[in-house]
C-alpha cells in the first residue's frame, strides 16, 4: 500500500504539470457557511452548494449538496433540501430519502425524537428517521414550531402570532400574554425549565410555565432605532442560550446579552460543550462563553476568489469579503485587510481595487498589498453607484452608473467620467466630449485605459480619449439604438482592445479607432464577462444557460472550448498567469493552481481540442471523463493498466463536435494506477487515472 501511496504522489505531481490537472491551493481559507451540525467529534457544513466535514483528520468536501439545513439526532445526520428530506447513517457520505414528503420540510429534534412538519402534517419518527407518522394535523397552518415532552409551539404563516399545544396536539390555543400583538415567533430553544422564542425584530423573549405567558428577554442586545436584530440561529448549550445575527453571535449569562463574535452572516452549532459559529469567514469553534474562539478554516476552501493581482512579488486575492495575500504563488494564504474587492487595477507603484468594506462601497489604494487607504471620499456621487476602475501609473479613473425609468421617461441619475492624476488623492471631471441630457453627465458602464487612450462603455454607446481623459469623442461602430446599452465590458489583451455585450464580442487592433466582429466559434447563447492573455494567446470565460465558466481559447481564427481541460465542478472566473502555471480564481471553491496545454501543433490541428481531463482523480467509485472535439467522428476511449492491458471499454462509437462527458463507474476495480486512452482517427492521447479505495 505504501508504494501505491508513493506512485500516487509522485504521479499527482507530475501531472499536476500538465494540462488536464488542476489542484486547489491552500486557500483563501473559509467559507460563507450557510447551515451547520455537529454531533461528537463530526461537524457537517453547508456552504456554496457544497457539504464539508470536518473531524479529526480536517476538513473534506463531500460533494456538491444544495440544501440549507441540517439537524442531528443522536449521529444521525438530516437535510431538508427543496425536493424532501433526507438523512445519512455515516456522517454525511452518503444520504437517502426519507418521508415525509413534501416541498418544504422543516425538522425539530427533541432527545432522539424528530418531528417533521410540512404544510399541514406535523410528523414524528422515533427510529431516526426510518419511518414516520402523522403526529398532528393542526389545522393552522406554521411556517415555525418546536416539540418538547407534549408541549408545542408553533408561529403562524398568517402572522397571526404565536399557538401552543399542551396535549401533544389534541389542543390548541393561542398565546398571546407578554409577546407582541400578531408577530409570529420563527425560532425556539429550551434551556434550564425555560422555553425561548425570537420574535422578529421584537428581540427574543422567555417563558418559565412551559409557554403560556413570556417576558422580554433582551438586556444588551444591539437596538437598531426601535428594532432589536432579526436572529438567524438560536441554541442552548448547557443551561447558557446562544443567539445568531447577521452581525453577530451572542450568549446570555447574568440576566443579559453578551457579544460573543462580531463576524458577518452567523449561523451555530454544539456539541459535547463546544459551540461552534459559520459565519462569511468560515467557522470557529469556542469551549465555552469565557474561552476563546479558535478558528478552524484549515483545509476548507470555498470562497468566491473572483479578483486575482499580482504585485510586487505577491499574489492577492478576494474572499470572504477580506484582501488575502500569497507571498508564495498560491502555497499559503493570510489575510490583509476586510475589503469585499470587485476588481483589482495594477497601477505600476500602485496596486487599487474597487470594493466595500463592512460599512461601503469605495476605492483602495496600497503601495505595498499590505495598508489600504480609502481614496474615494472626493467623487461627488454615492458610491454604491460606481461602476468601473482603471488606472494607467498614478492615473486614476473611474465612472458612476444609475438611470431611473418609467414607462414614459428614462432620466440620468448618476454618471460621468472622473480623473485622478495624484493616486486617487484629488478627483476631477473627465467630461469633455461626453454626452449630457442637461441633468446630468452620462452614466458609465466600464472604463479601460492603455496609454494616453481611455475607451468609456455609456449608456450611450463607446467614447473614446486620446489625450489622457482631456477630450473624448464618440466611436461609430457597427450596432446603434438599444443595442450600444447593454452591460459592455473591455478588456485590453496583449494590445488588442475588447468589448463584450453578452454574447457579442468586438476587437480593435487600432486602440480603439475601428472595430470587428470577433465571436467566430462562439456559442449563440453565451455572456462572457472576463478575458485574458494566457502566455500571448487570448483566453475568455462566458456563462451559459447549461454552466458556468466556460472557457474559450483562440486558435487560429476561431474560439475553442477547452473547458473540460478543468474539473468539472470547479467554476472558474478569473486567471493570473504565475510563472509556468496558472493560478484560477473560481465562483466558490477559493484559488486553483493549473495549466492549459499549448495549442496543438503541425499536423494535428483536425484534433486540436481533442483533450481530456478527468473528474474526481484519485477517484473510489465513479468519475466523469472530459474532452472536446474539434468535428464530429468515431472515438474509441478505454482504460488501461500500466502493463497495457485493457481493463475496460468505456466508449466506442461516433460522437458529435463539441464537449462530451462520459460517466464511468469503476467501482469494481483494483485500486491502482491506471491511464485512460482516447483514439479518434490516427491520433491518440492518454491521460492518468488513480483508483483508490
């Protein structure tokens, strides 16, 4: 076993040089976590579409799950998807359906017992889950409720406020003494012969005669205007209650609220008297209410990291709604700063982005990744209404976009184009030659500069400078009318200018003076909104309505999918070239590491996007086989041992041009190293594939 270990290592390594392997880098660490459970030593996490666990061994991505909840009763683990509810006997690796059925499920666990309520059926199931049966139809109908012994608490969807049962059902009546007229509760929680209920902004409120009359429970709770917060979790852990917000998490102890955690988008957990808080960092885990918060991101890596740069020997990414930096092309990761960045602009001496802190939107600067200063306290427009970045040295533009319409008038609210010439210091107008509807400067969509040429995306249509943003005049180009305001991006790439408008793609040789279409091999359907130069040749990322990031290539005079050179589950939005690889910022899996072949070379160009790439690998049971064809023909695809033997024939037939993915089950292999072979013509590639158990 411990050779085989040893080959694969040494295989992954090899590979992960070539164009089919993409490997995650070590972050940026976290994750927005949306729902979590915990039972023992095991912590199941719900963030981005995907499941994670954690345990003694760190953190592992159990697959794409798109639920957002989960409960546990005993080591049973639940999640109550869209379609049903499911459960898992083994911690999350594998689940099936259970009733009852219905379109939403919402669960409630008392001891080992969990109650399951649908629209109109609260259901109960004293073996985990196995079977269940009608427990009580209430005739009201509760969008929130709790069982404990034979009491239960229910809010209605009619807001109508809060009704109880104290006969497991049989009875109902509403209760209304000490809580506020016609608000209906939407979370509950019983500690120390206590019941506890939050009720919308109310704040949270307690009842010591099992929920016939409460009191205001809501000393050192933040109080926004009349408002307390709107709690997004709720839990006791021994006899201490803990409360979630969007702005924190909290305990009550010495008959008032204490701040516990002051992250973003908080969500919590217990088990054995650890608590455990996700919020938009990833999650943390505390022993108790006077200990500390140890944060435990190791290993979990789903942020959005959609804005890479590369300055001044390091690497910078966003994520989690924080700057993280690489000094070490994607090895490890730290954080910088709390900016939620949009985009990076290198400015030569100067690296800024456009972002929002906790509390805005605005404009950065750093000279050397590390402090960032705000520098847009000078535009005269809010700054949720800025649109663009550029930069050409200490240059600094940007552009504000709003329009308000009705059905018989459109208005510009806010636009224009602004000029800094001292890094961001001091702001002007960059307006000359730009349009006016006598209310305002016209709204801008995107900004790029390269050299003394500035090209503005408007409302109406493309203008451009040629004098540094002095004077602008407006492009003639090949469209007019409603078409020139769509949502335009620009990209300037190894000196060729482009402008994206959906699925329409134009490129100018002549900075910007004279256009032409550029979207030869490009699908109909398709919004690109990122380009890049990968090693001189043009690559660009566009959405679909089947995925997300797909990625084209430019061969010759035409655009290749080479999509299925990347994992299939991976969305990736962005590229930094770093040295001889690639780093990848994705929708939400954090930062990959990578390369794309070089284009084909003399006498192969009929199979030029003839690769192939495979996903999970190492693989235990199933993998997905990817690979694109430049036209239509017959593929012969198998697996074979290193000693070249066939071990199976996994397709063999005709398939059409285009990007195919084939399922394979392997599940009956010997765990080993294998290589996949794909024949089409006279042409022939082979990729490794690592079957573990």
């Amino acid at each position: 076993m411990k050779s085989l270990l040893t080959l694969i290592a040494l295989l992954l390594a090899a590979a992960s040089a070539s164009a089919q392997q993409w490997t995650p880098t070590s972050g940026p660490e976290g994750a927005q976590i949306a729902a979590l459970a915990a039972s023992g030593r095991t912590l199941l996490a719900l963030s981005s579409g995907y499941l994670y666990r954690h345990d003694d061994h760190g953190w592992e991505n159990l697959g794409p799950n798109e639920s957002r909840t989960l409960h546990v009763a005993d080591s049973v683990f639940f999640m109550a998807p869209y379609d049903g509810l499911y459960r898992s006997l083994d911690r999350g690796d594998h689940w099936e359906k259970v009733g009852p059925e219905g379109v939403t499920v919402r669960l409630c666990i008392d001891g080992s017992v969990v109650y399951a309520m649908t629209d109109s059926l609260i259901y109960r199931s004293l073996d985990h889950g196995k079977t269940w049966t009608p427990y009580v139809e209430p005739q009201i109908h509760f969008f929130s409720f709790f069982v404990r012994d034979s009491v239960i608490l229910a809010g209605s969807v009619e807001g109508s406020g809060m009704f109880r049962s104290g006969d497991s059902g049989k009875s109902w009546s509403r209760i209304t003494a000490g809580l506020p007229a016609d608000e209906a509760p939407s979370l509950f929680a019983y500690a120390d012969s206590s019941y506890y209920t939050a009720v919308g902004d109310k704040g949270v409120f307690r009842s010591t005669d099992n929920g016939l009359h409460w009191s205001a429970l809501n000393d050192g709770l933040p109080v926004r205007g009349i408002t307390y917060p709107l709690l997004n979790a709720f839990l006791t852990v021994g006899d201490t209650l803990w409360a979630a917000e969007n702005d924190g998490v909290y305990f009550h102890a010495d008959s008032t609220w204490h701040i516990a955690n002051s992250k973003r988008f908080n969500t919590l957990a217990a088990a054995d008297g650890v608590v455990y808080n996700g919020s938009s960092h990833g999650v943390d885990s505390l022993s108790g209410p006077e200990g500390f918060w140890t944060t435990m991101n190791t290993g979990l890596r789903s942020h959005r990291s959609d804005a890479l740069a590369a300055f001044d020997g390091a690497v910078y990414s966003n994520g989690g709604g924080w700057i993280h930096r690489s000094a070490d092309n994607g090895e490890s990761w730290e954080m910088v700063t709390q900016i939620d960045v949009d985009r990076f602009v290198d400015g030569g001496a100067t690296l800024y982005a456009l972002g929002r802190k906790p509390f805005g939107l605005g404009i950065f600067r750093s000279s050397h990744g590390l402090d960032w200063e705000d520098v847009g306290a000078g535009l005269p427009h809010p700054l949720q209404y800025c649109t663009t970045l550029a930069a050409q040295g200490d240059t600094l533009f940007t552009g504000f976009y709003r329009v308000i319409t009705d059905e018989n008038s459109v208005s510009w609210k806010y636009g224009g184009v602004y000029r800094s010439l001292d890094r961001g210091t001091t702001w002007d107008t960059s307006g000359v030659g730009l349009p006016n509807d006598g209310n305002g400067d016209v709204p801008v969509v995107d900004i790029i500069a390269a050299g003394r040429t500035v090209l503005a995306w408007t409302y109406e249509g493309l203008y451009r400078s040629a004098d540094g943003g002095d004077t602008w005049g407006r492009v003639q180009f090949v469209f007019a009318g409603e078409e020139s305001r769509r949502a335009g991006r620009l990209f300037n790439v190894d000196g060729s200018i482009y402008l994206a408008l959906g699925g329409l793609l134009y490129r100018s040789d002549d900075d910007g003076r004279s256009w032409g279409m550029a979207r030869n091999g490009l699908p109909p359907s398709i919004s690109i909104f990122q380009m890049t130069s990968i090693k001189g040749t043009p690559y660009l990322i566009a959405n679909n309505d089947k995925k997300l990031g797909n990625i084209f290539r430019w061969v010759g005079e035409s655009w290749a999918d080479v999509t299925s050179m990347t994992p299939e589950d991976v969305d990736f939005r962005a590229f930094l070239a770093v040295g001889d690889d690639l780093l990848a910022g994705t929708l939400r899996n954090s930062v990959w590491k990578g390369r794309f072949d070089a284009p084909s070379g003399v006498g192969h160009e009929e199979h030029a996007d003839a690769m192939m790439a495979s996903a999970p690998n190492p693989f235990s049971m199933v993998t997905t086989i990817c690979f694109t064809l430049a036209r239509r023909g017959d593929v012969r695809l198998t697996l074979v041992s290193p000693l070249g033997e066939e071990m199976a024939l996994i397709h063999n037939g005709p398939l059409e041009a285009g990007l195919q993915r084939i399922r394979f089950d392997g599940s009956s292999l010997p765990s080993g190293i294998y290589r996949l072979r794909l024949a089409t013509g006279d042409w022939v590639r082979t990729t490794p594939l690592v079957k573990v158990r």
